[in-house]
C-alpha cells in the first residue's frame, strides 16, 4: 500500500517553536498575550485593513460578524450556497433565516445574477437582508465589484468569507477587505494554519473593538464579573497565536508553491477533452489552496465519483467540490436562487467536481503519483 497522500496537511515553517518558547518562558499560555497582539497587527498589517480580531476559529468570526450588524430570529442574511457548512451555521446561531445563492462559471463564487434576484424579490416583499455572506472558494476572489455594488445599491452590508483565500487579490486588492468585515480561518488544512483559529478584520476599529468585548465573555468594566449581555469564549490562545506568527512569514512561499502545484497539475491534464480546471478570474489572483477541476463525463467516459475512488485506492485522499448547502438537510426548505433559470451552477459543479492534493509541501513525485492514477483510469499513457 502506497503512502497515504493527504489533501492539504499543514506545513510547518520551523519557526513556530521560537514563538511557543517565548510564550512557555513567560507563562503566557492562556487566551490574549503578546503573540495574539503582535499576530493581529502582523495580519491586519499584511492584508491593509485597520483591525484585527484572533478568535478560536474562522466560524467564531462570521458568528461575531452577524452578532455585530445585528442579525437576530425572524432577519435573513443571503449567502453562498458553494460553500463550507460554517459559513452559514452562525446564521442559525442568531435565528435568521439563511437565503442561498448559486455561483457563476468565471469564478464558481456568488452569481451577481442570482444576487440580483434574490434583491429584487426581497425589496418587493419588503424584508431586505440584513447582511450578504460571501465566500471566495478554493482562493478564488468572487466578482466583488459587481457584488459591492449591488449591496451597496440596497444599503446591505457584505462579509467576506476569506477562510480559504488568504494571500489571493482582487484587482490588485487583498482578499478579505472588500465588506465590512473579512473573516479568515487558519484550520489544520489552510494556507497557513495555528492548528485552529480565524481571525475577524476591519477597517472599523470601534466595532472590532466591541468584537472583542463580545468574544471575552462580555464581562463589564467592573471590579468583579458582571455581564449586561451574552458573549462567547471565542479569543485564541497566545502559544496558538505564536504559531501563526511563524506561519505568516512564509504565506507568500506557501502561495507560491499552491500556485506552483496547480501549474503543474494543469499541464500534465488540461489537454484531455473533457477536464476543465477551475478558473482564475482576468485581475484576480488566487493562492491556488487547492486544485479543482471539473470531468465531463460524456466527453471522457468516467464520472468524477469513479476518479475519487480509484484515487482512494491508491491511498490518495482527494474529494468532490463543496456539497451546496441548499441540498443539505439541515437547510432543507431554505430559499435558493439559481444561476438562471432551470440552471444551477453549484449543483453542476458538485456532481462534476474534484479537489486533488494540493499542500504546500507536496513533492513532484507524489504529484505524479496522482497524475498517473488519473490518466491510468481515464486510459491514456502515462
């Protein structure tokens, strides 16, 4: 049995050790400390945005980020339905109600088109949304200049969900600093990571600054605890915040190597009819976090599911593109408003899409390894 080849493992820098030292030699282990500071304004410092907030998680920031406009039962917040469950669980956490929208092809983002609608619809009924979830999948930034100003044509604020584009750009413009708040996740298999941990940004200090409060357990300015309103354990640890510390020195070595990977695997297989890889939008630039591509399979005569499992059983982890959380039965009833009529982008891309490994640390010859096990089952010499 080959070795087993993950999707994305986290990949140490050898720095982050001097951070945890520092952190053991001052007794600094709990929540809040010098390395939370200096990784926040390290992060904040690098994307070009006022603020920022490390929180326990990418899921805490979108959670605090809801809480911070005021989504409470009975509002709605739209949402990218091509995306991970935790960009809309915090939605739940509030008592809102998610209304889903379908991607595009240039960018398997948000469709403006969709978002449009689903605008339209609401201004009519008279019940706008309190706030637009949107994701940038896989790096990819979504169309923001059209999505900023559809948003701002309704006065409705925008959270970017960064949690996998870390390192990309819009237009020359960090990703996560085009809503009012970007949220960015550094989970195990992310672009950097701090084994868990998000961070919330801002060019809003005041609020950022009631994020922060809010993510402390809300506990008054008071001699001893006192709590006016509900708050959460949501602040990151000073040993986790050394850790991304390290890791952010080399995120432009680690984007340089995903993008490496994916021109790699984009010249071993983007000349078999029928595999399309995902695309990268004219001005953007994407950190690559991971390779996707699309089997059509009138055209090569396998189905995407038969490639994921004879990949599995070379031992090579790969998997389908995000399951769209309209199809999801927790969301079961949920509103969803298509790419166009009768045509629904999202669920083309989940029956026909794949995510090959892609980690920052992953050698030519397991990239061959995957390469071969593809063309060997889609017939072509390898």
């Amino acid at each position: 049995m080959n070795k087993k080849m993950h999707l994305s493992p986290p990949h140490l820098s050898g720095n982050e050790l001097k951070y945890i030292q520092e952190a053991l030699d001052t007794n600094w282990i709990a929540p809040l400390g010098p390395n939370v500071d200096a990784f926040e304004n390290e992060l904040a410092r690098y994307i070009g945005a006022n603020e920022a907030v490390a929180l326990s998680s990418g899921t805490a920031a979108i959670h605090l980020a809801l809480s911070l406009l005021g989504v409470n039962k009975g509002d709605t917040v739209f949402c990218s339905t091509l995306t991970f469950v935790a960009s809309a669980n915090p939605i739940l956490y509030q008592g809102a109600e998610p209304v889903f929208v379908d991607s595009e092809p240039e960018t398997w983002n948000m469709s403006p088109e969709a978002l449009e609608k689903a605008f339209k619809e609401a201004a009519l009924a008279g019940k706008l949304p309190k706030a637009v979830i949107v994701v940038n999948l896989y790096g990819q930034s979504a169309k923001m200049d059209e999505i900023l100003s559809i948003c701002n044509g309704y006065d409705v604020p925008i959270i970017e969900d960064a949690a996998e584009s870390l390192g990309s750009s819009y237009k020359g413009k960090p990703s996560g600093t085009f809503g009012k708040f970007g949220v960015f996740s550094f989970n195990g298999n992310k672009i950097i990571t701090t084994s868990g941990g998000g961070m919330l940004v801002s060019d809003d200090v005041d609020t950022l600054k009631k994020a922060r409060f809010l993510a402390t357990q809300s506990r008054d300015p008071a001699p001893h605890y006192q709590h006016s309103e509900i708050g959460f354990n949501y602040r990151m640890s000073n040993i986790l915040a050394g850790i991304g510390r390290a890791q952010l020195e080399v995120l432009e070595e680690r984007v340089n190597a995903r993008r490496f990977t994916f021109s790699q695997y984009y010249e071993e297989l983007s000349y078999i009819s029928g595999i399309h890889f995902m695309p990268e939008l004219e001005n953007t630039m994407s950190n690559r976090w991971l390779t996707t591509l699309t089997v059509d399979e009138k055209e090569t005569g396998i189905s995407s599911n038969v490639l994921l499992q004879s990949l599995a059983e070379e031992n090579i982890e790969a998997r389908p593109v995000w399951k769209p959380l309209h199809l999801q039965p927790l969301f079961e009833g949920a509103k969803y408003y298509p790419h166009k009529d009768h045509h629904s982008v999202s669920e083309q891309l989940f029956t026909t899409g794949i995510c090959l490994p892609s980690g920052s640390n992953l050698s030519e010859e397991e990239l061959m390894r995957v390469v071969d096990c593809l063309k060997h089952e889609l017939k072509l010499k390898v």
